[in-house]
C-alpha cells in the first residue's frame, strides 16, 4: 500500500472535533444562536420586570 | 436531484453567478442605496439642525425626519444589502442555484412595501415616534404593520440562506467547513432571526395597542424586548461588515485568515454573546437587577468584543502576511504603504476596520460599562458611538464592496473611477467628524434627540458649555461633508448602472481565471510574522486602556470625589 493510499484512508477515517462539528452544522449555531439570548436577555429580563411589585397608593 | 438553472461564470473574477440569485443581488442592492440616498439626506438636515446657528429644520420637521433617517439608514437600507450580502456569500461563493428564488422575490417584495408604508407613514407627520418608537408614544397603526411586514421579508430571505447552505452541502459544492467568508454571513443570518422573532415578539402587541385592542404596554417591556431587536439588528451589520473584510481582503490581495479557527471562534463569540449587549441600553433602568445588567454586557459582551478585536488583528494580519509574501517586507509598515490606497474597494474597507475599533469599539465598551455609561447615557455620545460602528463600519465597508460588485454584476466599468478613488476618503472623513464631535458634545451633556440645544422655550433655562456648540457647528460641517460624499457614492453607482461603459464579453476561447481560493475555501495563511499588525494593535489597546481610564476620572469628577 502506498503512502498516498494511507492517507486517503486516514482522511476517511478522520476524527472529527466536537467543536468542529458544531462550527461546521448551521442549524445547530442556530438554534444556540436564539436560544442564548433568549434565556439571558429576554426571559431573565422578562421575570425581573414582572416580578417588581405593583405600587399600592 | 439538482434542479437546472440559468448561471454564468463573471469572466473577470471567475465568480459563479446563478442567475436569480444575481438579480435578487442587484435588486436587493440597488434598493438599498436609494433608501441610503434618502435616509442620507434627512441626516444631513440632522446635523444642520444641531448646528446651533444654523438651525434649519422647525421642531416638527427634525422629529418627523428624525424618525424617518433612523429607519432608512439605520434599518432599510443595510437589511437589504445584508440580503445581497447573504445572496453572494451563499450561492455565489459556494458555487450554488440559490434556494427557493420564488420565495427570495417574495420576501424582498415584502421588505419594499413594509420600508415604502413605514415610511410613507412617518412622512404624513402623525408618526414622529423616532425609531424606537417607545410606548406611550403611539404612531399611526401603519407605521407598525410596515415595519413587520418588512421583518417578514427579511425573514424570508434569510431563510432561503439557509436553504442555499442545505443544498451546497447536498450537492458537494465545497469540501470541508463552510469558506470563512459565508461562515461569517452565516453569523449574520443567525443574529437576523433572533433579531426578527423579537421585534415581532413587540411589535405585534404593539400595532394592536396601536389599534385599541389592547389597553395598555408597560414601557419597561417594551424597552426590553424592542432593544433585542434594535441592538440585535445592528449586530447583524457587525457580522456582515466584518465577514466583507475577510472577503475584500481574499479579492484584493488573495489573503488567507491567518488562523482560521481563531477568526471562525470570533464568529462563535458573537453568536453566542453578541445580541446580549442590547443590555447596555437598559444600564440606568431601575425595574432591572445589577445583576442581570452586569452579566449581559460586562461578561457576555466583552467576550463579543474579544471576537471584534481577534478580526481586528487577524484582518490586517491577513493583508500584511499577503503582502509580505508579495515581497513588501521593508520595515514595520512597507506592506501597508504599498496597499492600493487609490482602490475605493480597499481604501473604503480599510478606513472602515480602523473607524469602527478605535471610534466605534472603544466607545462601544465604555458605554457597556455599567458605572460609566451614565456620564454619557442618553446624550449626543450614544448617536456618535453607533454612527462610527454603523456609517463608519458597515455602510462604509457596504461602499467599499459596491465598487468590487456592481461593474461585476452590471458588466460595466465604474462610472467617474476619478471621484471613487476619492469618495471613501471624503465620506470616512465626514462620517469620523460625525462621530467624534457629537460624542465631544454628548461628554459635555448635550442630549441627543432634542431639537432645542439654546432651551429657549425652557421654563427653567439652562446653557450648554460654549464648546457643546462649537462641536455642533463642526458636527454640521462633517454631515455636510459626509453627505458630499455619499451623494457622490449614489451618482457613481447609479452612472455605473446607467451609463457605464459596457464590458465586451471575453471570447470563449479564454477560460475565466479560477476565483482566489481564500474566498471560496476554508484555510489559514500559515505562519508567517505580522509585526506591523501587532504594532497597530498595540496602539489600539494602549488607547483602549487610557480612554477607559479617563473616563473613570470623568465619572469620579460627577460624583465629586476627586
């Protein structure tokens, strides 16, 4: 077997990198794309808002 | 099964053109510079009105065109050159038909009647609620349902990306990880549809409160979620502009990123953390905890501000390693000296990288700090800081890239190439006197938003500093100027389309020359040292930290401390 052979067979072989995946699947970025501000910025503001007691006269 | 479709390979740049996607291209960009030409021209009046002296709109006028230049230079025209953007980085970079072309047209449909009613009502005078439109201000129902209509639109389009993304994956169009280039659109489109779900999130209410089905929206919320939106937007442009970087830096000078896994983190930091700095704009409001509001700007955003200074490095990086390959390896700055500063595409780009991080950017960060915000919250500062990040970083890199694409597209030559090689410089200039004086006038306390800077229908009178006025009278000269130079964008653009001198069609027999392989491939430059690079970034953190710096002792001064 040649060396270029072996290499071929590496390269379909290839570990792929957790965080590569994730970089490399739009739909994923995606979807932590909206789901982190949403959780920080909208929900957690949301609840603070609601939560400030209402003025009594 | 592929599905056939009417392409062209541009015999210049070797760039793959499919057929509807270029025409949504030019539409979507020609549609953009006329709203730019008219959001433009109410910014100028702005800025006259600001000058003290001259003073030239009445208080109804500067409110109602107030309203109007936000929404057309702030939102219209960059949403649909984002859509040319998204167009060009998904099918034409990874050499694909665009995805669902019918829904693309109905989706820029949408954008134009939704742009055309919302402004259509601000000009009838009954809906000078400015852009952000906050409760109980009320505008005429209209004036909402175009906005989202407009979202609609946008949402449309940024959908068929994603479809163009699915089918260049089916169809094995590239290899590997997406090109930084379309990576970073796709950090764009990502934010755009955060950014969209949340002004509809609002902006439905909204329009129903508008129309008297609902009582009442607290201000507070509305504040919140519209912000998730307003900033978001801007975010986008943020992503766009700084993935054309990358794409005029691969045209011009054939760079690679120097790491392109640093630059793609960079993208991630801003996907992960770039929309919760819409938080800054809510530091003074007391129903919101100090928690909540040190989180999402001094944690999350500074690791969105850590992904603007990797691109901030890695860009000119990227140009210096080029050019030092090229042979321009004399001293620290050869490389740069020996830039083609008469090219408006670099030029304009490069005025841009370096307006948006040392105007745009530093500010950026000190108006996200909590303690200091209030010395400038609320004044000129705020308008000064977003027009060096959004004129200076994104419609000036948005100018650059126009002088690459539209003889590309219209097969013409530019029209009047001795005014273009001169508009970047004369608008950046315009644009950074813009910037910088009204955020002199802001640190001395002038409000933004107020026609009446003299207060003289004040009860109580009060007088700015003689200086607050001297740097109106300069904001107003740098808005003239900046409007020299972007009338001077728009009559070379549209001479280019109109008049321009056509292109003869290269015979068959001469193949196209095969595209830079930075713009359609994932890889890094390789190793190679930028000192120049790292000598500007230097300077760049050394004023990070004394602006920083001054600012706390402004701060100590208002609370009488020093």
């Amino acid at each position: 077997m040649t060396s270029q052979d072996n290499n071929a067979q590496d390269g379909e072989h290839e570990h792929i990198p957790f965080f590569q995946r994730m970089l490399d699947n739009p739909f994923l970025l995606l979807f932590i794309g909206v789901v982190m501000p949403t959780v920080f910025y909208i929900l957690w503001g949301v609840m603070e808002i609601a939560t400030i007691p209402i003025a009594t006269y | 099964m592929s599905i056939l479709s009417k392409s062209r390979i541009c015999p210049e740049t070797g760039l793959f053109f499919d057929d509807q996607a270029e025409k949504l291209i030019k539409w979507n960009a020609v549609t953009g510079v006329v709203f730019l030409l008219v959001g433009g021209a109410f910014g100028v009046l702005m800025a006259l009105t600001r000058w003290t002296e001259v003073h030239i709109l009445p208080a109804d006028w500067f409110y109602l065109l107030l309203t109007a230049h936000g929404l057309d230079a702030l939102i219209v025209w960059i949403i649909f050159f984002e859509m040319a953007v998204l167009y060009l980085a998904s099918s034409t970079l990874l050499k694909v038909r665009l995805a669902a072309p019918k829904w693309a047209w109905l989706g820029y449909w949408l954008m134009l009647i939704g742009a055309v009613i919302t402004n259509v009502m601000v000009l009838e005078g009954d809906s000078s609620v400015m852009f952000t439109s906050y409760p109980p201000m009320k505008a005429h129902p209209l004036f909402y349902l175009g906005i989202i209509i407009f979202a609609v639109g946008a949402l449309i389009g940024t959908f068929c990306f994603f479809g163009t993304l699915v089918l260049a994956k089916e169809q094995k169009t590239y290899e590997g990880s997406l090109p930084l280039v379309t990576f970073g659109a796709l950090t764009a489109a990502i934010i755009a549809v955060f950014t969209i779900a949340s002004g509809a999130i609002i902006l439905v209410p909204t329009l129903l409160w508008s129309l008297g089905y609902i009582a009442h929206i607290d201000p507070l919320m509305y504040k919140t979620i519209w912000w998730a939106m307003g900033h978001s937007s801007q975010q986008i442009n943020v992503s766009a502009h700084v993935s054309i970087w990358y794409l005029i830096a691969a045209i011009i000078f054939g760079a690679k990123p120097l790491s392109e896994k640093v630059s793609r983190m960079a993208f991630l930091f801003y996907i992960f953390f770039l929309q919760l700095a819409s938080a800054h704009h809510l530091l003074v409001e007391p129903g919101l905890s100090s928690e909540w509001k040190i989180f999402n700007t001094s944690y999350a955003m500074y690791l969105a501000v850590l992904g603007s200074m990797i691109h901030g490095l890695t860009v000119p990086g990227s140009i210096e390693a080029a050019q030092r390959k090229k042979g321009f390896n004399k001293g620290l700055f050869e490389w740069l000296r020996r830039a083609p500063w008469g090219n408006p595409v670099f030029s304009g780009m490069f005025m841009s990288l370096v307006m948006f991080g040392f105007l745009g950017g530093i500010t950026g960060v000190i108006m996200g700090t909590e303690q200091i915000n209030i010395i400038m919250h609320n004044t000129l500062y705020v308008p000064g800081h977003f027009h060096a990040t959004v004129v200076a970083g994104t419609t000036l890199t948005f100018m650059a890239i126009s002088y690459f694409l539209v003889p590309v597209l219209f097969r013409r030559e530019l029209w009047l190439p001795g005014l273009a090689k001169w508009q970047p410089y004369i608008y950046g200039l315009g644009v950074a006197g813009i910037s910088v004086f009204m955020m002199a006038a802001g640190t001395l306390g002038v409000s933004r938003r107020h026609w009446d800077n003299n207060f003289a229908d004040a009860t109580l009178g009060f007088d700015y500093p003689a200086a607050a006025h001297m740097f109106l009278a300069l904001n107003g000269l740098s808005g003239l100027l900046a409007g020299l130079g972007g009338a001077s964008f728009c009559i070379i653009m549209v001479g280019t389309i109109l008049w321009g001198k056509k292109k003869g069609d290269v015979a068959a027999t001469e193949p196209a020359p095969a595209p830079e392989p930075a713009v359609h491939q994932a890889g890094s430059a390789g190793s190679i040292a930028v000192p120049g690079t790292f000598v500007l970034a230097l300077i760049f953190l050394g004023s990070f930290i004394l602006y920083y710096y001054v600012n706390w002792k402004y701060l100590s001064e208002v609370w009488l401390l020093s």
